[in-house]
C-alpha cells in the first residue's frame, strides 16, 4: 500500500550531516555538485536489523506513487539515490519475514531551489521481524514512520520530529502488546 502524501515509520533513524557511515561513504562528491546547483536530493541509507547490516532487502524509491527505481541491499546493508526536487517521494524497505518499512521524502520547497543550500540526506532504516508483533494487527505500520521535508531555517533536510515520535510511540506499543499476549500465551502453556 502506497500513501502519497504521508510516509514511513523507524525503531530507529538517524540523520548525518557529515557521512553516512564511517568509512567517508561518498559524501564529498555530492557535496560539490550541490554546491554546483544541480538540483537533487542525494539519500544515503543503510537498513539494519539491529545492530546488524541487512542483505537482500529490496528498498523501492516511489515518485507520486509510480516505482522509479529498484534496489537490492547488499551484506553492507547500503543504498542511494538520487530525488529531484520539487516532487513527493517514498522509500520503502521490503524483506521476507520483515515488516515493511516506509519513509516519505518531501522535496517541494517554498524556497527557491537556486537558493537552496544543503547537505546530503543520510538515513539508517531499522526493520522488524513480523514474529516481534504476532497476534497484534499491524495495519497502521502501513503509514510511513517518518516524513522529511526542507527545513530552509537548518538548511537541511529533516524528519517532522512530532510525527516521528508518535509513529515510534505506536510502534512500541504494538511491540510491547505482542510481548504481553506472547508471555499470556506461554504462561496458559505451561499449567
């Protein structure tokens, strides 16, 4: 399920303004063409599990609801890619045995793109086994866990803070729901 105008919902995000990851992930390069005025986004992502990287996720990057492009993760757990500005993106994160994860990116702007000044948007998207949330209805994690947009006063772009925490409020609700019925259900077991 596609939903344009809203996006998609993290354990766990986190949003660089130097790099991406440790080992200086190509941040220079795009660093330049910005500063250049060519006018996109360049994303940077890693989807997780945990502490650990993915491999085999499929990340699908959405433009107005029609697919544009297709990746698969690597055991690096990394993708990128390049948004226009001036259009409503999302990113979706698939894996079997996961729950699917949204994010939606805003890259319409009040603000001049000419004008516009900054840096590359860097994410970690964490994916949830579905066994986490057995016997609890996980329809409202069809909504994107996190919405971005630019924020012409940070010259960035930034996640909508209130939105965020309340999907990750949801989230963890719904987890720990699914703990308590697990822990009932074993405890009915065991007599």
């Amino acid at each position: 399920m596609i939903i344009v105008a809203l996006f998609f919902a993290m354990d766990a995000m986190t949003q660089n303004t130097e790099t991406v990851d440790d080992d200086e992930y190509i941040y220079e390069e795009y660093e330049e063409k910005v500063a250049h005025n060519v006018w996109f986004l360049p994303v940077y992502g890693r989807v997780k599990d945990g502490k650990s990287k993915v491999d085999g996720a499929i990340v699908r990057l959405y433009k107005e609801n029609e697919i544009v492009k297709t990746y698969n993760t690597e055991k690096n757990g990394k993708f990128e890619m390049e948004l226009d500005l001036g259009a409503y993106y999302t990113i979706e994160v698939e894996k079997d045995g996961y729950i699917t994860k949204r994010i939606g990116i805003n890259t319409v702007s009040k603000v001049d793109y000419q004008r516009m000044d900054y840096l590359p948007y860097g994410v970690d998207i964490y994916i949830t086994s579905e066994e986490a949330y057995t016997g609890v209805n996980t329809d409202m994690l069809d909504f994107p866990f996190a919405i971005v947009s630019y924020d012409h006063k940070d010259r960035m772009f930034v996640h909508d803070l209130d939105y965020t925490e309340d999907m990750m409020l949801d989230n963890q609700r719904l987890l720990e729901t699914a703990l308590n019925l697990s822990t009932q259900d074993k405890g009915r077991r065991e007599f």
